[in-house]
DNA sequence: TCTTACAGTGAGTGAACATTCACTTAATAA
DNA sequence: TTATTAAGTGAATGTTCACTCACTGTAAGA
C-alpha cells in the first residue's frame, strides 16, 4: 500500500500537466488517473471532486503569485537601477512555470464560477506595483520609447486577459483597468518624464 | 424561412463569442444555438461537427492574422519611425478583438489536432518580422531600456504560447524560438546599438 | 491472532452531451 | 395547382464522463 502523500503528489502533479496541456474542462478524470498510474475511485479518496482538484492547484499557485508580486514590490523600493529590476522580475516571474500556471488558472477562473471577495485580482496588485514604483522612484529611463514598449508589454497582457479570462460584461473592466493604467504609465504622470498632455499618447505625435 | 447565410452568420457570432468566453471544449452545441436562436438540429444542416465549426472559424482569424503580420512588416519596411511604427502596430494587433480570437484558436490548436504541414507557424512569422525590421533599419531607439521592455514583451509572448499553448514535448520548441530571438534582439546583433557580447544580456549588467 | 483504520480498486450509474432522423415549413419551378 | 428543393425542428439515440460503492489489501495496536 502506498503513502497518502505521495499520491496526493503524483495525482497533482499529473492534473497539473495535463491541466496546463489540455485545460480543465478537456482534461478527463480518467486521464489524469491514468497519467499517475492510479486508480480513478482512488483520486475521490483525496479530492472531493475534479474541480476541487484545480482549485486545490489554482490557490497554492495563486498565493504563489500573490507572494512574488510583494518580492518585486520590495526590490522596485530598494534597489537602484528600478526600470531594470521590475523588468527583470517580470521575466523571471512570468518564465516559471508554476507562475504561468496562475494565469491559466486565472484564465478558468470564471469558468469554475467561484470568485470570493476575499481573491485579490492579480491585475490590480500588478497595476499598483507598477504604479507605486514609477512614481516613488521618479525613474530615470522612461523615455517614450521605453514606456512605448512597456505599453507593449501591457498590452500584451491585456490580451491575455481578453482572449483567456472571460470577454463578457463582468469581467472585460478587468481589461480595462489595465488598459487605463498602461496609458497612465506613458501619458501624463505626477513623476514621469515621458509626459504629455492626457489622451495625447506617444503615439500620436509625429517624427 | 431564413437565408441559410444569414443562419451561418449567427451561429458564427454566437459560437465564436462563446467559444472565446469559455472555450471550445466547455461550450455546448445546445448553448451555441440557443444563443443564435437556432435549433440543435439546424447547425447540423451547415457544419459537420462542433469541431468542425471551431475549424471554421480559426482559419478565417488565422488568415487574418497572417494578413495583418504582412501588413506589419510593410509598415516597418517603409515608415520612418521604425520602433514606433512596430509598436503601434503590435498594440493595435493586439487590441483587435477578432485576430485576438487567433491566439484563442491558437491555444486550442492542440487539442483540435489538426495542424497541418501548410499550416505557417505565427511566432516564426513575428520574429523573422521583427528581426529583418529591425536589421533593415538600425533602428535608432533600441537602447538597451527599450530592448529590456521589448523583451519583457516577448517574454510575455512566450508565456502565453507556454501556458495556452501546449507545454508539451512537440510544442515548446516554438517557445524556445521566441525566447532565443529575444535574447537576440537585445544581445549583440550586426545592426542593434545594444550590442554586448553573446551570452551577456543587459540583465547581467549592474549599475 | 483479531480488530480497527486507512488506502486502493474498477465495474457500475445516471446525467449531460454531440449527433441523428423522421418530419414540417416555405419558397420556387413546372 | 402540384412537385421539388432547401432549410428548420426537437425528440430520440448512443456515447462519454464524473462520480459512487461494495469490496480487497496493508499496517499497526490490543
């Protein structure tokens, strides 16, 4: 007979590949049974359901993301060169793995229908982080263009947003929120140094 | 009775806000036309399969994408400023509804398995875009500020073909291509005014 | 040894789902 | 008017899937 434990493991370490590969509602308990070489009433023993499988998942990835964003808040306050390390966090933080599960996770969010009050929304705390840093720091190397492609990179993950969490009513304010706060970054700004007028954009103006 | 293009343009609209609200998989035909206010048994009269129709749909968008890529590297190949104009491009690409529905299609690409050798790759078609803009014009603003946030762009690229895409063996090669053409952009280069040496990014180098 | 408790198993169950089909309706041609 | 064709319908069908349950090991304490 095996260890509790090292089922619970081997079903969650499966679920999560098979979760991330296929998504939850295409990944068939009998799959994720199969992949860890364990009986499918067996997974019932550890988890009420499939669902509460990737939500088990879903929140320690999530208190996961919650954590790194306060370690990139940190080092935006302290360090020297902020552009630099804010950047170079948000490589790190979005080239792992159990990070970028997150925000699959996020992506079946709605799907699984059970936001409570209590989740924080992970576009928020990035949006904060990034905003506080700015304006704290007065930081030297937001010229247009650095600001233009950080845009970019916003942009993008408003994308991911969109196309991935959920394109209705409730949640595209979501999108919008950071939509807004990308344009904050460039636009006008208390300490920025790419300033012009509000809805005058970088990309408006002329060579 | 209806015109039969006139039921396939509903059922379109209904299938493809569905199908990018909660994916192919979670979205029942039975939703899809109720949403199109169509019978079951109709969608059936004009599509194979409910796969059939994601089918549909992801080449319409698919070919919309490549269009635009065209259109892109067009814009870079001409205009005078390079950096902005690839920008620009990118952020209106992204904010499109409709080609963001490609990248949808793109994750579920997998899980349709069908791709097909004619099949173009998009993210080889994003880099060889952005390297030969990039070559082409000694792009004058690639500093290595913009090239991090550049970069920090990509990289978010990359996470979403990793998460969205399929993290299986077959599929992470592509991830790997765009993360070695970050690098790239931002390392040494015969054109960029970035340059260090290969193998130390600007992330390696302190203040 | 016997007992209790926990872990594992896989055939079985009912609900949900994609797909089919016998039939109806509308429009146009003969 | 009648025949033909294309479009529409929803109850019926068979399949897939999440979940259950009666039963089998295994280990540790009495």
């Amino acid at each position: 007979m095996r260890d509790g434990a090292e089922t619970r493991r081997r079903l969650e370490r499966a679920a999560l590949k098979l979760f991330v590969a296929k998504g939850v509602a295409a990944t068939t308990v009998r799959e994720v049974a199969a992949a860890a070489d364990i009986a499918e009433g067996t997974l019932y023993r550890h988890y009420v359901s499939k669902e509460e499988l990737a939500w088990e998942l879903f929140h320690r990835h999530y208190r996961g993301l919650a954590l790194e964003l306060d370690r990139l808040q940190a080092g935006v306050a302290t360090l020297p060169d902020k552009l630099e390390i804010m950047i170079r966090h948000f490589c790190k933080f979005f080239d792992q793995d159990p990070l970028l599960f997150s925000y699959l996770l996020l992506s079946q969010h709605g799907h699984l229908q059970r936001v409570t009050s209590e989740t924080p929304n992970p576009v928020d705390v990035v949006v904060r982080v990034m905003e506080e840093g700015l304006a704290r720091n007065e930081v030297q190397g937001l010229t247009p263009e650095v600001a233009a492609a950080l845009v970019m990179g916003l942009v993008l993950q408003v994308a991911v947003f969109r196309i991935y969490g959920r394109l209705t009513e409730e949640l595209s304010p979501l999108a919008d929120t950071l939509v807004k706060a990308a344009w904050r970054l460039v636009a006008p700004g208390p300490a920025g140094t790419a300033g012009s007028s509000p809805g005058t954009s970088i990309f408006s103006a002329k060579t």
